[in-house]
C-alpha cells in the first residue's frame, strides 16, 4: 500500500501523488519494478472520485486515523471512519 510499502527510496509517479485517500477504496496501486499501476477494484460510477487506500484498510478505525495523522497528514472522514 501506499505510506507502507513505498520507502524512502521509492518514488510515486506525479499522477498516483493526486490521488485521495479512503479507507473504502474503489482502485488501488500496484508495482512492478518502477512501473505502476492503477486498476479499479469495484465499479466506479461517473463523476466518482477515484480513492485508493494508502493504509491497510481493514486495522480497526483507531489504528487507521493514528497512522494518516502521523505518517501522512491526513484526518480521514471517508464512510468506513
């Protein structure tokens, strides 16, 4: 996931960095070697904002505020939190 794989070392393409985060993504970013890839991982409807989770998704809501408060941030008020 973005903020937990992705180290110092590692650079995200200027595209992925506009990218929102939600605890209930609907597309998600995979690597392979320095290529990456944004694929849909539920229907997304017209003028839907496309959201990729930059943590896991599924720790509990305490554990996922903490860290995109600390590690990036973020103060998440998606429907999950």
């Amino acid at each position: 996931r973005i903020g937990t794989t992705i180290g110092k070392d590692h650079v995200i393409p200027l595209t992925f960095a506009f990218l929102n985060h939600s605890c209930c993504p609907n597309a998600k970013v995979t690597y392979s070697g320095s290529s990456g890839t944004l694929s849909c991982i539920r229907p997304i409807a017209e003028g839907e904002e496309i959201v990729v989770s930059y943590i896991d998704e599924f720790a509990d809501v305490l554990s996922r505020r903490y860290f995109l408060l600390e590690a990036h941030g973020v103060k998440c008020l998606c429907p999950r939190c």
